[in-house]
C-alpha cells in the first residue's frame, strides 16, 4: 500500500502543468511514505490525541503541523526517532495543537522552499521546559528521518495538489520553531543544499534566515529565496555566482578511529537575511476546539467542528513588506538558537555517515563537507 502511495504521488505530479511542479531531481519524494502515517494528507480527520502518525503539512499560517514528542516531558535530542505529527487543525489522522500552544507565526512562500517560523509554549506538546531543542529531518542515523517514517506535504506551489516533498528540516525547542520545505530546485540549488541538513547546531536564524517576529504577530508573506544555509557568495565568473560553504565542526570516535570534519570557526551570520514582502496579517490562529477536548490521549467520535480561517478579527490585512534585514533577537533568546544537541549527543545521523566512511574511506568524509 505504501509503494501505491508514493507511486501516485509522483503520477500526480506529473499529470500538473509542467510550470506548476518542480521537476528536478531530488524535489518531489519518490520513496514510500512512513508506515504509521496517512497515505495522502486529508482534512479533517478524528482527534487521536494518542496518534503515531508522522505526515506533517505546511499549508498557510494557520494550517500546519509540527513534529514533537509522542510522551513528555521528553527532550528533543533524546526523542528525535520517534516525535509525532502535531497539527494546527484536525488532519492527517495527526494529534492536534491545542488553542494558546502558538502565539506567532511567520509563513513564508518563496520560489524555492516554503518556510513557517514560530514562538509559542511547546511544553504542551510534551518538550520538557527549557529543551534547547534539535533538528529533524529526513535522514538521520538509520537514513528513513529523524522521525523515522517522517513525510512532508504541502500545497504551496499551486495551492491546490498536495504534494509530498523528498527535503526538509526542522528546529524545534520548548519556546520556538522552524520549518522549511524545499519545493523547488536548480542546478546551483539543489533541494538538498536549500534544505541542508547538518547543520544542526546552528539553530533557526542561521539555517533558516527571515525576519522573525517576538509573540503577537500572525503573518504570511512572499520571500526572496535565501542562499542554501552556510553558503556564501565569493565573486561572480562570468556570470556564475561562487561561493565557500561552512561545515558545522564535529570531532568523535568511531570504533578505533578519531573523525574530524568541519571547519574551525563557525561564523556568527547567515550571508543575507532575505526581504518578506506582501504580508498579509490575522490577529491569532485558533482551531476553536475545546481544550478539554485535547487532552492528553483524547480520541475523538466524531469530527470536529472546526473555526474557519483565522479566528478573531481575522480577516488578512495587508501590511506590505514586513522589512528584510530587521533584527531578529526579539524571538526568545534560548530556543532553537545554538542549543540543538541532535547529532551530538547521540552523534545521530553523523554517526550513520561516519560509520558508512569507515567502510569507503575518503570519499565518505568527504561527503560531509
Ligand atoms: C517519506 O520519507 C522518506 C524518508 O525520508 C523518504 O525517502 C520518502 O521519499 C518519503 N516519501 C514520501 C511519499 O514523501
Ligand atoms: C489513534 O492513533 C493510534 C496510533 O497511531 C492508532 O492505533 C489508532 O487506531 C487511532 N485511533 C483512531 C480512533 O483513529
Ligand atoms: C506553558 O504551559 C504550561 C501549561 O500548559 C504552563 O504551566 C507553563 O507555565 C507555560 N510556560 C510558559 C513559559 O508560559
Ligand atoms: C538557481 O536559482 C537561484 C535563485 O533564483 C539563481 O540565483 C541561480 O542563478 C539559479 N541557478 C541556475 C543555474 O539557474
């Protein structure tokens, strides 16, 4: 069933106008879709406060999901295997984020990635209070992501086919969140280079530049598309762009032999912030389903009713360009910034690539330049 899955994806994909889907290699999943989750992303679906689904979709500012723990209060880092859709409505046979969990969003549609940034209380979604967080993504040690089974969709490219994506990432902390999509690629670009995803102590403003917001706002803009985190451009040859690449400092051992790979310094910024643009606002995000109806292990009888768009005032306001190179040190200082332990307590996926490099040598550490 899930081989039929992923073959329909990719049929439906290419049935689209061939501008409406990106047809590089690498951008649209070709693989199978997680055992626990849906076989297509559906809305609504039961509350199942004890699901194990893992399909995440990042459609607008109030219709997305994120990963985080099953039980708590757990660590990112210690969890990262095992975290569990949680969505901003009823769907994908996902948990639901309970009204009040987030007080900002920030959702970003640019040519070559869908990105939402986000501050709220995620001790609700059982990260224990305080976890600097850690990075999920599609890889991790075992190479079927960090959660395993984990699958990303969303619509945002003609903002009507859900389509599931092969690159994505994820910081998540007790306070804050980022998310981004690679919906698009070219031969500079690769899906996963805008995606990268070994740089997971680095944390949201470095690895996913915009601007971010501290609580109270709700938004959705257009963006320019960022350089692929720890890129940066050196000079332009003949019309070419070069760039040097950062490579997140990591030392260990492996068996009986000491890896070291990295670059000694860690630089403080991303190479640019990019501009938002066209920013429409809502005064909050709400689901309106009863919190007592959510608590922890809730199973719904019958679908919710569920508020419509955004709730409160909130008709979209156009606020025009929410500015490009606006500070962004108002978010809550601790989370997801540089405190991401994945891949460094439990040496999670690079543990993967450097057990792999013991069996094929240079070539293998070479691959995590
Ligand atoms: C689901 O995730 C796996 C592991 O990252 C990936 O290989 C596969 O292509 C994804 N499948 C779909 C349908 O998104
Ligand atoms: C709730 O989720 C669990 C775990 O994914 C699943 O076994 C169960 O069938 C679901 N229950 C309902 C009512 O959907
Ligand atoms: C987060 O929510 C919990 C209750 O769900 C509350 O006890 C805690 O004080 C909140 N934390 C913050 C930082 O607001
Ligand atoms: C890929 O896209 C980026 C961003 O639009 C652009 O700067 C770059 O020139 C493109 N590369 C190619 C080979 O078209």
């Amino acid at each position: 069933m899930v081989l039929f899955t992923g073959f329909a994806v990719v049929l439906g994909a290419l049935a689209l106008p061939a501008a409406a889907q990106s047809a590089f290699p690498g951008v649209i999943a070709t693989g199978t879709n997680g055992p626990t989750n849906p076989p297509r992303p559906t809305a609504p679906t039961l509350i199942n406060q004890t699901s194990m689904a893992r399909l995440i979709t990042l459609n607008s500012v109030d219709d997305f999901c994120l990963f985080a723990p099953p039980e708590g209060p757990a660590l990112i880092g210690d969890t990262e295997t095992e975290e569990v859709a949680w969505c901003t409505k009823p769907r994908n046979n996902a948990r639901v984020i309970p009204d009040g969990t987030i007080t900002g969003v920030t959702f970003l549609k640019t040519p070559f990635y869908v990105q939402i940034m986000g501050i709220g209380n995620f001790t609700n979604l059982n990260i224990r209070a305080g976890d600097d967080g850690g990075e999920l993504d599609p890889h991790g040690a075992q190479g079927s992501g960090n959660p395993i089974g984990g699958n990303v969709t969303t619509n945002i490219v003609n903002g009507v086919d859900d389509v599931f994506y092969e690159e994505w990432m994820m910081f998540i902390s007790a306070n804050r969140f980022c998310v981004r999509a690679c919906t698009n690629a070219n031969s500079t670009y690769a899906a996963k280079y805008m995606c990268e995803h070994k740089l997971d102590v680095m944390g949201c403003d470095f690895v996913m530049p915009g601007t971010y917001h501290p609580a109270g706002t709700f938004e959705s803009c257009e963006a320019d598309v960022a350089y692929p985190p720890g890129w940066y451009p050196t000079a332009t040859v003949s019309g070419s762009t070069l760039f040097s690449t950062f490579a997140q400092y990591w030392t260990g051992v492996v068996g009986d032999q000491t890896f070291t790979v990295g670059d000694l310094v860690t630089p403080t910024a991303p190479a640019t912030i990019p501009s938002s643009s066209n920013c429409a606002t809502v005064s909050t995000i709400a689901n309106g389903i009863a919190l007592a109806s959510l608590t922890a292990g809730a199973i719904g009888t019958e679908i919710p009713t569920v508020s419509t768009g955004s709730s409160g005032s909130g008709s979209p306001t156009s606020s025009g360009g929410s500015g490009g190179s606006g500070p962004s040190q108002s978010a809550p200082p601790n989370a997801a910034l540089h405190g991401a332990h994945v891949g460094f307590r439990s040496m999670g996926e690079f543990a993967g690539i450097v057990v792999v490099s013991l069996v094929s040598g240079l070539a293998a550490i070479a691959m995590l330049h």
